[in-house]
C-alpha cells in the first residue's frame, strides 16, 4: 500500500499538469478502463469464498483482505484518471 501511495504522490504532479481536454474516443477508452478494473477487483474479491483459489498480484498477496483490494483499485482508478 505505500508503494501504492508514493507512486501517486509521483504522478500528482504530471497529472496537475495535463490540460489537454478529453475527446470523445479517451472518455470511451477510460469508462472501458474503469469497467474493466472494476470487474477484475470483483473477481479478486470473490476469491474470498473460494480458498482454492489465490491471487496472482504481489502487490495484493494470494488471499488479499477487502481493504486493500478496493483501496489499490481505486486508487489505481484515480491514477489512470489523472495521467
């Protein structure tokens, strides 16, 4: 989770500096982005009821608590968002 943090805390800067707008194709390809992450923080969750299975992220570790799920996607989602 810190890594997670320092890396936005690095990206801050550039994402304060990007004013380009937004066109219509880079809002379709962030809600895609978006729909995808969210999903795949679904599928990590889920791995709660099933002990068999582990997670392969090392940020997150084979059997991730809630918390930290949802925290590094969204934060990850937050990252994407301001680059």
């Amino acid at each position: 989770m810190r890594a997670a943090l320092l890396c936005a805390l690095l990206c801050a800067p550039v994402a304060a500096h990007a004013g380009d707008p937004w066109s219509t194709g880079d809002k379709v390809r962030e809600a895609l982005f978006l729909a995808i992450t969210t999903a795949d923080m679904g599928q990590t969750l889920d791995i709660e009821r099933h002990p068999d299975l582990v997670e392969s992220n090392p940020l997150l570790g084979q059997h991730p608590p809630r918390r930290r799920v949802v925290s590094l996607i969204l934060l990850a989602e937050l990252i994407h968002i301001g680059i």
